[in-house]
C-alpha cells in the first residue's frame, strides 16, 4: 500500500490590516528576509513535505521578489475572500493535480515565521496513521477572563482545559476539503482547519510545540518575531535547544 504524502499550504492573500503599515504584513522585512519567506523556508525544511501551495491575492505586486517565486516546490494559487477560501482553493488545486485525497495538508500561517522545524516533525510523526490529524498547540498557563462587551469580567475560566492553537494544522486532504466545503455552505466562515473539522464533527488531537510559535498580528510582534529568531539562532548554535 502506498503511504500518504505530505503537503503544505500557506494562506497569504490576506492585507493584515491591523499592522497600519503599508503592505501586508506577511511581506515585512524580519532578519533580511520577509516574513512569508522565513515560514515557507521553514516547511521546506522539513524534507518530507512534498511541496507547498502559497494562496495569495490576485492584486499581490510583492510575490515576484520573494525567494521563492521561481522555486519549483512552491506554486501560487488563487486566495480568497477569507482563510477559509484561500485554504479551499489551495485544497482543489493539490486534489486536482499532484495529490490524493488521503495524503497529508499541512496548513501554516504566513504570520507564524517562527515555527521551528522540529515541532513539524513531531507534528508529522505524531498524527501519521492517526484518524483525524490535528494541530501544535501550547497549554495557557496564565489566568484566564471572560468579559462583557464593556470589558468587565463575568468570569474565570478553568485553564487547566485551554490550549493556544498554532500552526501548522494537519489533516487528510479530502476530510479538510469537505469540512471546509460543509462549513461554508452552512455560512460558518471559521478562522481555522480545526474548526472546520469540529463542525464535521470529528475531534482534531493537539500536539505541544513550542510557545515561540507566534503570529505577527501587531507592530510589536515583528521586533518580538526577530528577537525569538535570534534565540532560535543562538540555541542551534551551542545545542541549547536539543532536548
């Protein structure tokens, strides 16, 4: 029997309106390179993920410059309104051409450039052969509040229970595709493959990865980005990081 493969796609058409800068914020400079450049360097990293699909706006003037515009194993595809299009319309070109509906998708955010390969790999190696997939994710440790619309608490939740989603988010290619395809016909525009997966009614398993997994949202981010970075460098350097 032919094992599955791995896929990767990168929702990116996205104007990161929240940053206020000029461009969209998956096309700020972080250590010489932008920040889409770092998170499809590091999924091509990983030697296993076959190729990655990068869903990118059809007024996007800023893909030609990046380093892998002219890269083989990454194609540009058409992105949509929300995530949720960009993913499906990245899911129909791999279903469609390279891929088969039971091999593997992994979904990263193009904001997350500081996913570190070695969390993919425990991803990949945890979910392979499981029966729904799943996401890195990281336990909240903080205490957590639920307010009103005037930002006055009405409770304390449990922490003990929640976890912060990240990305990568891995799943069968033609489970996600009719999630997300059952989703959006019943109106739900959900900002994660894991969401569509629970509506389907199928419960996605968490995998702990690192906590400097963050998503560019804000100004700050970037500098906190380029910083969690250069720990990154320094850990790979001297073998802090090795368990």
């Amino acid at each position: 029997m032919t094992r599955p493969l791995f896929w990767a796609v990168i929702p990116a058409a996205g104007a990161g309106r929240r940053m206020g800068g000029p461009i969209p914020k998956q096309y700020l400079q972080l250590q010489g390179r932008t920040v889409l450049d770092h998170a499809i360097g590091r999924l091509l990293s990983v030697g296993r993920i076959r190729g990655v699909r990068v869903a990118l706006s059809s007024q996007d003037e800023h893909w030609q410059e990046s380093r892998f515009a002219a890269d083989a194993r990454v194609v540009r595809v058409a992105g949509g309104v929300e995530r949720c299009h960009s993913v499906r319309n990245a899911l129909h070109d791999l279903a469609t051409g390279p891929a088969a509906a039971t091999d593997w998708v992994l979904v990263h955010d193009a904001a997350r450039p500081c996913v570190r390969p070695e969390d993919i790999e425990r991803l990949m190696d945890r979910l392979d052969g499981h029966p729904v997939g799943g996401l890195l994710a990281s336990p909240i440790h903080d205490t957590v509040k639920q307010v009103d619309e005037g930002n006055r608490v009405r409770a304390t939740l449990p922490r003990e229970s929640l976890w912060r989603a990240f990305t990568p988010q891995m799943f069968r290619i033609g489970v996600l595709l009719d999630a997300l395809e059952q989703a959006l016909s019943a109106g739900r525009l959900v900002t994660d493959e894991a969401g569509a997966m629970e509506l389907a009614g199928l419960a996605p398993l968490l995998v702990e990865g690192s906590p400097d997994n963050i998503k560019i949202t804000r100004p700050g981010d970037l500098a906190l980005a380029g910083f969690l970075l250069r720990q990154q460098e320094i850990q790979d350097t001297t073998g802090a990081g090795e368990s």
